[in-house]
C-alpha cells in the first residue's frame, strides 16, 4: 500500500486496518510549508493510535482560506513532502472544496476513533460533532504554536 491514497482506496485500507484491530487518528490540515510545528503535530497525533490518516485540503481551499499568493506548494508537491515524514501512514488529497456536510460524510465514513487537533482549533465544536456521530473523540496533542505560522 501507498502512503497516497484517493478516497475509495483510503476508505477500502482502513476498513482491512480496523478489521485487524488497528486504532485509526485522524488529522487535515493545509501544510503548505511544512514547518517544525507540522512535524510535532504530527508526531504526537500518531502517538495517539496505531494509524494516521492526513486529509491533505485542496490547493483551491488553501485560496479561499489564506489569499490569492497562496498555496506556495500545490497540491502534488505537498502530499510528496507529507509522503516522507515517517509519522503519517496514509494522506487522502481533497480534491475540491469541502463544506461542512462534506466532511462529516467523509469522516463518518473513515470513522476515526481519535480525530487529534491543536489546541485554539477554530473548528472544534465541527470536530466534535463528527467523532461524536462517527464514534470517535477529539483530542487536543499539541498547543498552538504561533511562532511556527506559515501565514506569518
């Protein structure tokens, strides 16, 4: 199995990886320029299970989110870099702009048991409401660390 999945390949390895008994952790994210706070995200979200599944947002959300210079790196050259950091197991690329319903599709579908976030996530009361109706926790591993923005 390849650490780069689309949707229906993500969801057909973790359904086998949940069969085997295997703790699914949950994180998305940008990470656009992939900087020491991503690597400590990371790191302590795959501590939380036995598998860490990045959903990778889409080069247009980025956009909408951060502005018109932005991303710096699309798509295809952030899920390589994510590719090679040794904490993440498998990285789903959105391939459009989500709203709300769509993530709580998807992620009921995954059905994490742990979606693991920042603390000060602006979109937790969101988070909740998926691992509650997919049977998962949210679980805050690591403060925010604003000196690691790659906005600023």
């Amino acid at each position: 199995m390849g650490k780069i999945l689309n949707v229906p390949a993500s969801l057909r390895e973790i359904k086998k990886l949940k069969d085997e008994g295997k703790k699914i952790v949950l994180v998305g994210g940008c990470f656009d320029i992939l900087h020491v706070g991503h690597i400590s995200f990371l790191e302590k979200a795959k501590r939380q299970g036995d598998v860490l599944v990045v959903l990778l947002e889409s080069d247009l959300t980025i956009k909408n989110l951060k502005g018109k210079n932005r991303p710096v790196n699309l798509s295809l050259n952030r899920v390589k870099v994510l590719s090679v950091v040794s904490s993440v197991d498998i990285i789903i690329p959105l391939e459009k702009v989500f709203q709300n319903s769509d993530y709580d599709d998807l992620i009921f579908r995954i059905s994490p048991d742990i979606i693991a976030v920042t603390s000060g996530d602006q979109n937790i009361a969101q988070k909740k409401l998926q691992a509650k109706k997919s049977g998962g926790v949210v679980r805050t591993v690591i403060k925010n660390l604003p000196e690691y923005s790659t906005t600023k």
